[in-house]
C-alpha cells in the first residue's frame, strides 16, 4: 500500500514538474532572424543587403579593433560578419578560432576554437534575435546557444556532418526553419536546426548529360551544378545561381550555368522528395553575386548571357511564376562585378563595379540606370580609390545610408577606407574612416560586409578585415 502511494506521489510530482515553469526552462528556443536584417550573409533571407536601423553620423572614429586570437590575424575573406543588433559573430581563415562572438564593446563572448576549419571563412555565419548561431566549415554545421537561452547548460547545442562534400557558401533558413547549405563542387544540404539531424542532400543536374564529351560518347555524366553563391529564400523555396561541373571540379568550355528554383519540404521522410528541382534558368557562368530576391523577381548576374565561350556580362531578372519562370528583363553591362545587389528601399537596387570604379543604381522594372556614384571622386584622398567590399545599406526610405570600402592599390599610394554616402543628400560623403595609409600595400581593409549593433540608441558599424581582425566605428564614447 506504502509502496503504491508513494508511486502515485512520485507520478504526480513529475506531472507537476513537467506542466511548471521547471521544465520548461529547457524548452527549446526558436530561431528567429532579426526582423530589421543584418544577422546573415547579405542581412536576410532575400539577400537584400539592407538593415533598417540607423548608422552612427556625428564625430565618427575606430571604436575598437581584436586581432589577437589566431582567426583574427588569419581575417575575414569571405563576407565575414554578421549580428542581431546586439552581438556580432565572425569567420576567418587561419587554423584556430574560425567563429568569434563579440558584443557591443568588443568583448568575446565566445570561440570555436579547433571546433571549425579554414573553410569556414567562405561562410557567413546566422544569427538570431536570443544570440544563437549557425555556422559552418566544409566538415560541419554547428549551433552555438552564446547566452544558453534553454537553460541546458550548453553552448555549443549540436555539431552535424557534412559529409557528401563540398565547400558551403554561407547557411541559410526556409519559413519552416529548415537550415539549407549549398555548396560548390558538392550537394545542397537540409538540416532539422533543432538537433541538427541531416534530412536530405541533392546534386542539382546530376541525371543528365551536360558535358559534351559524355553526349557524345553517350556515357553517364558524372558532373552536377553546383554554386560559389549564397542561395536566397522565399518560404521554403530557394533560388541558387550555379554553373556546372565536371569530375575534376572544371566547367565545360561554354560554361553552362542555372539559376534554380529549389523547394524544400522538411516533413517529407524519403530524402530524394526532401529537396526538388522546381525549375531553372539557363544562362553562361559563372555568376559572382548572389541571386536577390525583390518583390518576387530575382536579380542576378551572369558573364554570358547564353552558354558560350566568349564574355558578354549580363544582369537578368527572372520572375518565379511557381511552376515556372518568366524573364522580365535583361541588360547586357560591359564590367563584371565581384559583389551582390543591395536593395535601396526608395526603390530599385545598386550594383558595384569595381574596374569602373563606381557603384550604379538599377530599375528593377526593366533595368535602366538610374544614377551612378564614383567612388575615387567621393574619397577625394591621394591614390585612386576603387570599392572593395560588400556594400550594405542601413536606414530607411527617406535617409539611407550606403557603407563600402574604398581602396588605392597604385604603388606608393595604398590606403584603405570605410565611407558612408548618404543617398538621400545627393550621394553626398557622410564620413570616411581610414584604416591604412602607406607605401607598402596593406590589407587591413573592410572586405566582406557590414552589420550594426547598438546600445543606448548609439549604433555601431561592426566588420571584419580581409587581414587583421575585427573593428567598430561609431561616435566617440568621449560625446
């Protein structure tokens, strides 16, 4: 009878327990990005390259800088940082400290250590409102909990294998928080991100015979398509730019290249039906920016416009119409660019051309220009300043502000700069911040892109440099 009571007690506790506050302390904490951008490769889920909060205007200097742990020195060669406002996480190269977490003063709140590789410089890492973080090498995929919102007593909530090859371009999440990895010369991935579970991979073109040689030998083609590019999201249907790739990692002398509608379904068990070919858009590799969604229609560039063996850069616009696509419009522009669009939110978005060494304003309605910015004439500076970064627009529609590096590479005249043009003011200079100026080159220079943090409603811009660490510029803490 004792014996049986005490049962019926100890059920009863746990029933207590399991319905109060005790257990829920380890509930898990959904993944939820920044509504105002920022706290992914190029800000958010359509790339936009836009975070709608304001940058520091007055009395502006370098804040702080970290490069002493090994990944600090090693830089940022990718697109680096991201953050949520609050805390900034970034990857670097090197053999040690890949991933580093700072908050708003520069402290560091946390790093991977031996947990990532070299390869987890070609990825931007994810960051959600509560401080959790995505990121990756071309081993694993890892979600850092900096703050241990679910109370488990652990930071580092998983680590899963990538383990079909491939160098990941920056990890993005689909409306049903699927976290998706595209990869170049390897599958795009699908991963649970509440434990991390691998639930599907894909080879994108991998039935079908590209390569010339295998047509005509009438042989089975090993090669796929395959992406140097973020993909960008729409619910849970991805768009990733990829050209393809033979058994050696080589394209083929026409360079075939898709644009591909990818959806994602994470409840499907079978892992060939977890991710489907919807649809794609052939052009001519390869494509340097990321696709940007906008209103439903993607923008993208490609170095041809059909396959072929000559250059004949173009930027398309290809609308998803579900099932299929439609192209609304094509322009052919005589220089590459290396970076993505940015959206300006007064309409329209901007496109970085660094040989002509100006930043230029596109029509999304049928790709006419609309201004263009030089960049050497707004630095005013010795030595010929080209952009060399990622460009992220901050603010709003009535005062945005575009942040970029300006960089001279003539001999003797090397300087690095972070500037901020005010687009509203007639592309007018709001401030420049050197970095470095000298006779020997240096590369101690904002590459990759921007995010912002803020306290006390003082915001700070917060990047990493292609070599040498991390840095804020802000208002002086002196004003």
């Amino acid at each position: 009878m004792y014996k049986g009571v005490s049962v019926i007690f100890s059920v009863f506790v746990y029933l207590i327990l399991l319905t109060s506050g005790f257990t829920s302390a380890f509930n898990e904490i959904d993944f939820i990005l920044p509504e105002w951008g920022g706290g992914m490769a190029h800000s958010d889920p359509t790339l936009s390259d836009y975070i709608s909060l304001p940058v520091p205007k007055n009395n502006v200097e370098i804040l702080w800088h970290r490069s002493e742990l090994s990944g600090e020195k090693a830089g940022a060669k990718g697109n680096g940082i991201s953050g949520n406002g609050e805390i900034a996480a970034c990857t670097f190269s090197g053999v040690k400290d890949n991933l580093v977490i700072y908050d708003y003063h520069g402290n560091r709140l946390w790093s991977s250590g031996d947990l990532l590789n070299f390869y987890a410089l070609f990825s931007a890492p994810m960051v959600d409102i509560h401080g959790q973080v995505i990121a990756c090498d071309n081993r694993v995929v890892i979600k850092v909990d900096t703050f241990d919102c679910d109370n488990d007593s652990k930071i580092v909530e998983w680590i899963s294998e990538i383990p079909y090859g491939g160098i990941p371009f920056s990890p993005v999440i689909t409306d049903d928080g699927t976290i998706v990895i595209a990869t170049d010369r390897g599958p795009v991935y699908a991963y649970n991100i509440s434990d991390g579970t691998l639930i599907g991979w894909k080879f994108l073109g991998e039935d079908e015979k590209i390569h010339p040689i295998y047509k005509i030998l009438n042989i089975d083609d090993p090669g796929f398509f395959s992406t140097i590019n973020t993909p960008c999201v729409n619910g849970n249907r991805i768009y990733v730019s990829t050209q393809y790739k033979g058994p050696l990692g080589w394209p083929t002398l026409l360079h075939h290249a898709r644009l591909y509608a990818v959806d994602i379904d994470s409840d499907n068990p079978i892992n060939e039906n977890c991710i489907t070919e919807t649809w794609y858009y052939e052009y001519g590799g390869p494509s340097q920016a990321s696709p940007t969604l906008i209103n439903g229609t993607i923008f993208f560039d490609g170095y041809r416009e059909k396959p072929s063996l000559n250059r004949d850069i173009h930027i398309f616009a290809i609308s998803d119409k579900n099932d299929y696509w439609e192209e609304e419009w094509k322009k052919q522009y005589p220089l590459q660019t290396y970076a993505s669009f940015a959206y300006d939110p007064r309409g329209g978005f901007w496109y970085i051309d660094p040989f002509g060494g100006k930043l230029v304003h596109f029509k999304t309605e049928d790709g006419e220009i609309i201004e263009e910015i030089n960049i050497d004439e707004l630095v005013n500076e010795n030595g010929k300043h080209l952009p060399s970064s990622v460009m992220t627009i901050c603010g709003n529609s009535t005062n945005p502000v575009l942040i970029i590096s300006a960089s001279s590479l003539e001999p003797f005249k090397f300087s690095n700069y972070v500037i901020a043009i005010d687009l509203e003011s007639n592309n007018s200079l709001l401030w420049k911040i050197k970095l470095y100026e000298g006779l020997v080159i240096s590369f101690d220079l904002a590459f990759g892109q921007y995010t912002i943090l803020i306290k006390d409603n003082r915001p700070i811009v917060v990047f990493g440099s292609f070599r040498n660490g991390v840095w804020a510029i802000g208002s002086s803490f002196n004003n």
